[in-house]
C-alpha cells in the first residue's frame, strides 16, 4: 500500500474511533495510539529518513496534515463531550419558576409581647426606663422591705413557691422596688419593671400559677397623689382609649399608703353594665398607692424629703381586656388560631 493510503487509513480509523469516544481519558488514549511516539504515523514519518528528497516533501507534509486533522477532530470530539456535560447539568437543574412554592408559616409577635412592648411604649414616653429582675427572689425583698413581715396576714393573698426558707418565684413585681431604690442608693427613680411572677393558684380562665405584672415606681422631691392619678390617666387613654373614664378606689396594700385600685370604664358596654363588669359598669385594670415610708426608709430614702408612687399592672389582665380575650390560659396554649389573629397588627 502507498504511503498516501496508509495515511488517508490511519486518518479515517482515527476519525472513526474519536468519533465515538466517550469521555477526556479515552481522547487521551486515542490522542497517543494515532499521535504518539509509537503511533503508525510516527512510523512512516522515521521510514522518511532514508526516502526521496521529493518522497520526504510530499509524505512528511502530508503526514503533518494528518497529524494536525487528527488534533483538531480530537479537539472537536471534546468540545463536544464538555458540551454535553454542559447540557444534562442545565437539563437536571432546570428550575420550573411556574411550580407553586412551599407555604412557609410567618410567625408572629405573642399578644403579651405586644402588650408589653406597647405599654413600654406609653411609659418610656413619660420619661421612664425600663428595670429588669431575677424571678427567683429573696423573701427579704419579695416581703420584709416592702412592709410584708413574716406572718403578716397580706402573705396570705400571694401564696408562693419556696424554693427555700428565703428564697421563693417572685410572687410580684414589687420587689424592684426595693432592688431599685437600694441599686440608686437616694436619687430620684423612675422605673418600669416588666417580669414574670409566681403563685400557688388553681389555674382557671382569670388565674394562673405564672403571670406578668408591670412595676411602676417614681421617687423624688414633691411627689403627690395627683401625680400619681395625672401618670396613670394618661396611660388609660393611651393603652385602651381616649373615651374611657377612669376612677381611683381606697384599697389596701401594705407598702403604699393610701393605695387605691383603678377601675376604668367597661370597654364592652360602656358603663351600663353587662356580664364583662358584672353588671357594675366598671373594670379593675390596677392596684397603685404612694410609697410606703417604711418601704422608702428601708431602701435608704428619707420619707421627710422623699415621696414616691408606685402601680401594679397584670399584663395578661391588660391584654384580656384590650383584645377581648376572656380566658388567662388561652396565652400560653400557643393555639395558632389565636396566635393568627395577631399577625400584621405589628
Ligand atoms: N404587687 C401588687 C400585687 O401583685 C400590685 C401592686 C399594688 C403594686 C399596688 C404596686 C402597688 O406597686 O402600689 O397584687
């Protein structure tokens, strides 16, 4: 056979074989088979040494030619199998952007947290900062510093947790009172302290063995029980409404002297009556009082120059009313249905 044959021979089988070549490695393979030292064509290109000066011409460039066809179907055949690749990767991640997406649940704030956070809101804006306490607190601060000593029947109203003979859940939040005064050891305070709180009650729809209560407490010069009505209309308006009327009852509590209760307005019916206020046409939302003096002497404050106010706020009490929820325990059921309800209204 000429060496032209041989040559167009070798150049078909190559094209033949890459043709169908599968991958880089067997191009490689393919690549030294038909280019390589021991390839045919390396061959007849050694035979050339003892040919014609007009045979080594005419061979040799038609060897290179064949050569360099070889590299460039070599090179094609890989382009296509990169594309290839290319394409089924594209093809396996195609995404279908018409496909109706996962419904992903939103949370949303916890009507106690928006409670909270609103009246933070109202009582920042009078000029307040917010106090933060442990729960579990000592019997010294809970009671004996706010005028509750050991055996005063008053205990009998907050029946505790103790977790030893002095140390109990908190069964208020008025032992910030106290923490607070003792912390600024005779300058003014103005404090509201948000905070879980501790009893020993039966659960039903208006008690629970866990609650929240706001402390407010003011200690300055000149401070009056006008103050103390004037701070806590103010907050009746803003957190419930401007047309509410509010009025101050004598109560009792041991460490505010007077105290008094805070009854605003049944939101339901108005006034008139109806089983919301059992049938009275008001709504008790507080307990308040001015500072005791023997709770401002205890904590180092000189009841002769120092006056102070003090209020008791149930939140969960607050946020009943405010959102006409007539059960405690629906707050910690985490009930989606009621949880709902709240969405948006951030
Ligand atoms: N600590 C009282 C309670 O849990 C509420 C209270 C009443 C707080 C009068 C006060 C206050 O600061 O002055 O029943």
């Amino acid at each position: 056979m000429s060496k032209e044959n041989e040559l167009k021979e070798i150049l078909d089988a190559a094209k033949e074989k890459i043709k169908d070549a599968i991958d880089d490695a067997s191009l490689n393979e393919l690549r030294s088979f038909y280019t390589g030292k021991k390839s045919p064509l390396t061959e007849i290109l050694k035979t050339l040494a003892t040919a014609s000066i007009e045979e080594k011409k005419i061979i040799g460039s038609l060897a290179n030619e064949t050569k360099q066809k070889i590299e460039a179907f070599l090179q094609e055949r890989r382009l296509e199998l990169q594309n290839a690749i290319i394409e089924k990767k594209l093809r396996s991640e195609k995404i279908d952007v018409t496909l109706p997406s996962k419904k992903i649940k939103v949370g949303s704030i916890h009507p106690l947290t928006k409670t909270i956070e609103e009246v933070e809101d109202i009582f920042i804006g009078m000029g307040y900062t917010i106090a933060e306490g442990p729960e579990v607190e000592t019997d010294l601060y809970n009671f004996e510093m706010l005028n509750v000593p050991k055996g005063h029947p008053a205990r009998d109203m907050q029946d505790s947790f103790y977790i030893t003979e002095n140390l109990l859940l908190r069964t208020q939040t008025s032992p910030m009172q106290v923490r607070t005064m003792l912390k600024l050891k005779g300058e003014p305070v103005k404090i509201l302290a948000p905070g879980k709180t501790y009893r020993r009650d039966d659960d039903d729809a208006t008690h629970s063995h866990q609650f929240m209560q706001f402390e407010g407490l003011v200690v300055d010069k000149n401070i009056t029980m006008s103050d103390l009505k004037g701070t806590l209309n103010l907050f009746v308006q803003k957190m419930f409404g401007d047309s509410l009327k509010v009025r101050f009852k004598p109560s009792y509590f041991p460490f505010t002297e007077p105290s008094v209760e805070v009854d605003v307005s049944c939101f339901k019916c108005g006034g008139v009556g109806c089983n919301m206020c059992k049938q009275s046409g008001w709504i008790e939302i507080l307990g308040a009082g001015m500072v005791h003096p023997n709770v401002l002497k205890g904590a180092g404050y000189d009841p002769e120059v120092y006056q102070g106010f003090a209020f008791g706020i149930g939140i969960e009490r607050a946020a009943m009313l405010r959102h006409g929820i007539d059960d405690i325990r629906n707050f910690y059921l985490n009930d989606d249905r009621l949880l709902n309800q709240f969405k948006g209204e951030n």
